[in-house]
C-alpha cells in the first residue's frame, strides 16, 4: 500500500468534495460534507482493501489522512 | 395463591445465545420465574458462567448454531419444550455499498439461517410440546432503517420476521405460538464494539424518547410475556421494546 492509493480510495467516500482536495494533510472532519456514515464508510473501505479493522476511535484521533494511514500501516504490521 | 399470569413454573425453556447479553437476561428472568431452562452457546466457559447464575439443575449444551452437526446434536439432546427464545445473533454495521454477497451471507447463517433451521427441527421432530411459545429475537432494525450502516443486519432480521408469521400461521395447528421482539439499540457487548464510538452512542441514546437505550433486561420482560400464559392468544406478532424509537 502506498500513501497516494490511499488517499485516493479515502476520496472516493465523499461525494460533494472534490477528488483533487484530498491531500495527506487535508483535516477530513473538517470537511462540509464528513458524517458518521462517511466514517463508517472509511472504516468498511480499510477493512475491504486493506484487511485492517480500524475503530471509531481510529477516526476519532486522526486529524488528517496522513494519520489516519499511519493507523493502518501500523495495523497492518 | 397468589395470582400470576406471567409465572413459568413446570415449564421447560430453551434459551438460545444463553452467553451474554440478551440470551443471557433472558435465560435468568426464565429461571426467576419458574422455568426449569435449557441453555446453549458456543463457548463452553462463558456458557458455564451464565448456567452458574442458573443453578446445578440447568442443562446446558455447546452448540455453534451455524454449524449443522451441532445443531443435529442440539436437536438430539434436548428435552420436551414449553418455551424457546432465539436470541444467537450478531450484527454489523457497513454502508450498502460494502455490503458483499459474502458479508450478507455471514450475517445471514447466524440472524436467520441458524434460528429458522432450529425452529424447524425442533417443531418437525415434536420437540415443542402443544401450546408451546417460541420467541424470535429480531430487531426494529428489520422494521425501519434506525441507523446508517445496518442495512446487512436489518436484511436478516427483517427476513426472520417474515418467517415468524408463517410458522405462528402453520404451528397454530399444533397451538404453538411463534412470535418476535423487535428491540431498539439494547446495551449489550455486541454494541461496544468500536465502530461505533462511545460517544457516538451516547448521542445515539439520546434520540429514543424514554431517553436511554434498552437494557437487556427491558427485553427478557418482552419474553416472559410471550412465553407465558398471559399470552395464550397472541402469535405472529412482532412486539417493538424500543424506547418509543419509531413511534
């Protein structure tokens, strides 16, 4: 897993925020369009291509994406 | 003597998922309430644990009811019964668009698969005596979308409603009554589990009227009746313990 895929399979949550938006230091609960379904989907999408099962809690204490990667790297080992 | 219409004295009650959380409220306030109960679950130390609470006299038997030697066995072992509450499941919460032909099938073996092939079983081979009651646990994740995510779930609860019409149609001839409760968000392991955060559920709580999600034991109460005689005349009801969520 590479940093640029993630982001991009992180993007692909969101429906009204554009794609080229996304960068690793983007603070994604700030976004308009961050929800607790838009979190559940991220938590489903680590799980499907990234066999991690990250928690709410994961979400929670990441502010941007690059954290939130680090969270997975870490999980996966 | 003392007038109680929901007593279960002299009857024997299955409890299935006997573990924890519902199964295990449920199997307590049968034992309360007279019944000699028959407990199964899948791990044999946590099932232990609840027939402890129980007392020497409680059958217990291991049972993983997604498996069908074991339910074979568990058909095989069990006593004449009055009573039975299916409470084994589990739950997910996934957006749709993850939902998986695989997800939906795990979800599927244990919340309908698993209740429907024991229920069969047990009325094909006369296990449930005439006039029995049988209590399906399903969910008012079967009746509403109550919360984003539980799509997969509510799909399999909503499934095993519709079954539960059928047999209390089909077992009337036998008078034994089926039924279900449909539970709003209850406080059970299954719901600390991190996809939800804590304060996300603390929130959640806040949205049912009465002010607080279900205790396990605000669910045992919903059995009791059904399995009682105060409930001689009712079958193929879903009965929502919800907090007044969908009102």
């Amino acid at each position: 897993m590479n940093l640029q895929e993630f982001i991009e399979n992180f993007a692909a949550q969101f429906d009204e925020t554009d794609a080229t938006e996304f960068t690793a230091d983007t603070k994604f609960k700030q976004l308009d369009e961050w929800s607790s379904l838009t979190a559940l989907s991220i938590i489903a999408m680590v799980d499907d291509e990234y066999d991690v099962i990250i928690k709410g809690n994961d979400i929670i204490s990441s502010d941007t994406i690059q954290d939130l990667y680090n969270v997975v790297v870490q999980l996966q080992g | 003597m003392e007038y109680n219409p929901f007593s279960l004295a002299g009857k024997t009650i299955l409890v299935t998922g006997a573990s924890s959380g519902i199964g295990q409220a449920t199997a307590l306030a049968c034992a309360q309430m007279g019944a000699n109960v028959v407990i199964t679950g899948r791990d044999i130390d946590r099932l232990q644990a609840t027939g402890n609470q129980l007392g020497a006299s409680t059958k217990q038997i291991v049972a993983d009811l997604t498996n069908q030697d074991d339910v074979n066995r568990l058909i095989a072992e069990l006593p004449s019964l009055d009573g039975a509450v299916l409470c084994a499941g589990n739950s997910t919460t996934l957006p749709l668009q993850f939902g998986t032909r695989e997800k939906f099938d795990v979800m599927f073996d244990i919340n309908f698969f698993a209740p429907v092939e024991l229920l069969r079983l047990m009325y094909k081979k006369k296990i449930l005596n005439k006039g029995a009651s049988v209590v399906l646990i399903a969910s008012i994740g079967g009746t509403h979308s109550f919360m984003p995510g539980n799509g997969v779930y509510g799909a399999s609860k909503a499934a095993l409603n519709s079954v539960m019409k059928y047999a209390a149609r089909e077992y009337a001839s036998r008078k034994v009554r089926v039924n279900s409760i449909c539970p709003g968000m209850v406080d059970t392991p299954l719901i600390h589990r991190g996809t939800i955060t804590e304060e996300q559920l603390v929130e959640d709580a806040k949205r049912y009227p009465l002010g607080r999600y279900g205790k396990p034991q605000d669910i045992a109460n919903g059995a009791i009746y059904l399995l009682s005689d105060a409930s001689s005349w009712l079958t193929g009801h879903d009965l929502i313990i919800d907090g007044g969520f969908s009102i």
